[in-house]
C-alpha cells in the first residue's frame, strides 16, 4: 500500500495551505497565546509535509538512477553500433 497516494499528498499539501492562510490572516492584535493552534498544527500538519517531501525526495533519487543507467546502457548501446560498422 502507498503511504502517499496522489489523493493523500494533495490531502496534505492543501491541509497545509489552508493552516497557513488561518495563521495569515490571524489578527495581530489578539493574545500571541491564542497562536497555539498554528503552532499546534504546525507540528502535525508540517509533519507530514516533511513526510511527503522526504518521500518524493526519495522517488526523485530512484528515478535519477534509473535514468542515469539508462542513459549508459543507450551510450553502450551506440558504442556497440559504432563497433559493428568498423568491423564491417
């Protein structure tokens, strides 16, 4: 099962949007203690960000490796043809 499905990480990313607008439009002159639900969420809702971003970081990484190997098996691919040309 995928921890991050499209659904869940737009879930995230717009469960975070939505914390930073509430704290956006927080009104300064109120009590800073009255922040404590920002701060709350932060630690829940920035948690899981991190999570997904650590996530996609780790799919961005796999994925360069596949391409990076690809690219050096087409390379080898081209050298072999360049090879079989000469011999020819």
């Amino acid at each position: 099962m995928d921890l991050y499905t499209k659904e869940n990480q737009k879930e995230i990313v717009d469960n975070f949007i939505e914390l930073l607008k509430d704290a956006d439009n927080f009104p300064r002159e109120k009590d800073p203690d009255d922040y404590k639900p920002f701060w709350v969420g932060l630690r829940d809702r920035g948690a899981s960000l991190l999570g997904l971003t650590r996530h996609l970081q780790s799919s961005l990484r796999a994925a360069h490796i596949v391409i990076e190997r690809l690219e050096q098996s087409n390379k080898s691919d081209k050298d072999d043809l360049e090879l079989d040309k000469l011999t020819e």
